[in-house]
C-alpha cells in the first residue's frame, strides 16, 4: 500500500475525534426520539429534553468544524465577449424603456389636455351674472368679475384624470429610472 492510499483511507475514515463526536451525537439523537415518544404518551420529560437538544446542537457544531472543508472555487468571471454581449442587451432594454418613457408622455400630455378642456367646461358653465366691472346693479350694489374657478361638480369630474396624470407621472419616472440603472450596469460591464 501507498503512502496516498493510506492518506486516502484516513481522510475517508475520518478521524477519530470525528467518528467519537458522530457516535455520541448518534445516540443522543437516539434518546431524543425515545424522549419525544414518552412524550407523546403523555409523560413530562422536558427536563430530560432540553439538556439533550443543547448538546445534539454543540455535537452537530463540533463536527461541522472537525470535517475538512471543500475549497470554494472563486467566483467565475465572465469573459470579455460575455461582459460585452450582456452589456449590450442592457443597452437594449433602456432603449425599450427610453421607448415606454415617451409613450407615457404622450399619454400624459393628452390626459393634461383633457384636463384643460374640462376645466375650460366647468368653468363656461357657471351662470353668467356678471355685470361688467364698475357698473351699478339695480340695487345699487357693484359688481366685481367672477374668477374662472371651476363649478364644484367639476372636481369630481377631474379626479380621475387628476389621478391618470399622478400614475402617468409615477410610471415615467419609474421607467426613466430603470432605464438609467441599466444604462449604469451596462457601462460598468465595459468599464466606463
């Protein structure tokens, strides 16, 4: 036999410290079962339990550290062609967004529209009692023109637009965000 072989054959085997730390934690878990079953049987055996479940976990924790770890690999690096190729697609997918970005503009800017031209109908609604500037009415008071404030009905009409243009406004920004989070990723791939 080899001096290989016999390293060989003492690792597999393990070492003596490790094989002691696996029987005892073998026949603790052993107790811990017959613990469990009494107590399913109705019997009170906590103080018997707890002792035990404490030492299965500094047994279990013994020999995690007495076993040889396996060498982690590093990290796996990407090629350059990898990197390029990836940083490409990123560039790709803030393009779409760029593309969302200004869809929602156009939505947003026909919701203000529509909002305008609302506003514009609340307000052409209001009842036209008003007598131009400086002149007297009947009883003598003087009237003052009216501001072009919306009818109250008006501002239950304009909530939804209202809340289209904040979701609008929300979702250009969002996607303006993403798109330069990308754009950021993409040149960090090629360095720049």
């Amino acid at each position: 036999m080899t001096l290989g072989n016999l390293i060989l054959i003492a690792v597999l085997a393990g070492s003596p410290d490790v094989e002691a730390l696996r029987r005892e934690l073998d026949g603790v878990a052993e107790r811990i079962e017959q613990l469990k079953a009494r107590a399913q049987a109705g019997e009170q055996v906590e103080g018997e339990l707890e002792p035990l479940l404490v030492r299965s976990q500094e047994l279990a924790e013994q020999l995690e550290q007495a076993l040889p770890q396996s060498p982690t690999p590093p990290p796996a690096q990407e090629s350059a062609d990898a990197a390029r190729e990836r940083a490409d697609e990123l560039r790709g997918e803030a393009a779409a967004l760029r593309g969302q970005v200004q869809q929602a503009k156009a939505a947003l800017s026909a919701v203000e529209a529509r909002i305008a031209e609302a506003l514009r109908a609340a307000t052409s609604r209001q009842e036209p009692a008003i007598a131009p500037a400086g002149f007297a009415h009947s009883s003598g008071a003087r009237s003052t023109p009216r501001t072009s404030e919306p009818a109250p009905g008006a501002a239950a009409a304009l909530g939804p637009l209202v809340e289209e243009r904040a979701r609008l406004e929300a979702r250009i920004e969002a996607l303006g965000a993403e798109a330069a989070r990308l754009m950021a990723e993409a040149n960090a791939l090629d360095g720049e």
